[in-house]
C-alpha cells in the first residue's frame, strides 16, 4: 500500500509541474515570497490555505505568482475523490478567485 501512495504522488507532482510551467515562470522565488509576506504585500500562505479548507483537500504544491490582478497563490490540491484541483486565491486580499 505505501508503495502506491509514493506512485500516486509522484504521478500528481508530475502531471501538475507540466501544467504549471507556464504559470510558474511568473511565480516568486523563495526569498522573494518571504519579502512580500514580511512586507505585508500578501497574506501568509497559511492564511491562503484557510480559504481552501473547507475543501477537506491536501496542499500538494503551492505557488506565489504574478497575475493580471496582482499577486496570487495557486495551489494545487487533492481532495478526497482522488481528483487533482487547482485553487487560485487573490494573495492581497485572501479571497478565492478560482477552483480548476
């Protein structure tokens, strides 16, 4: 069984880096994420998270990045169904903008 969760992941984090390669070109390296939140440009990813909860999902990756509106998170998540889903949450604001 744990060998099939390892398969399981390692299939997720490979579907989802391809698709967010281009989205991830316009993310925030790690210093740059730890500047906007000390800064207090975005909330914490931890409060993006909060948004989502509701969701009963785990967190499998997450992105701060530059958008049309500002910055985002875009977290990708697995939920109980088995079903990889994209969130986007506005990081200025905390509000979820989107669920894919």
């Amino acid at each position: 069984m744990p060998h099939r969760a390892v398969a399981l992941v390692a299939a997720i984090l490979l579907c989802t880096s391809n698709a967010h390669a281009t989205a991830q070109d316009n993310c925030l390296n790690r210093a740059e994420r730890h500047a906007a939140v000390a800064s207090k440009q975005v909330i914490p990813l931890a409060a993006a998270l909060r948004v989502v909860h509701g969701r009963r999902a785990e967190l499998v990756d997450a992105h701060l990045c530059h958008g049309p509106q500002g910055l985002y998170y875009l977290l990708t998540l697995l939920p109980r169904d088995g079903k990889v889903r994209r969130a986007a949450v506005d990081a200025a604001t905390g509000k979820l903008a989107e669920v894919r």
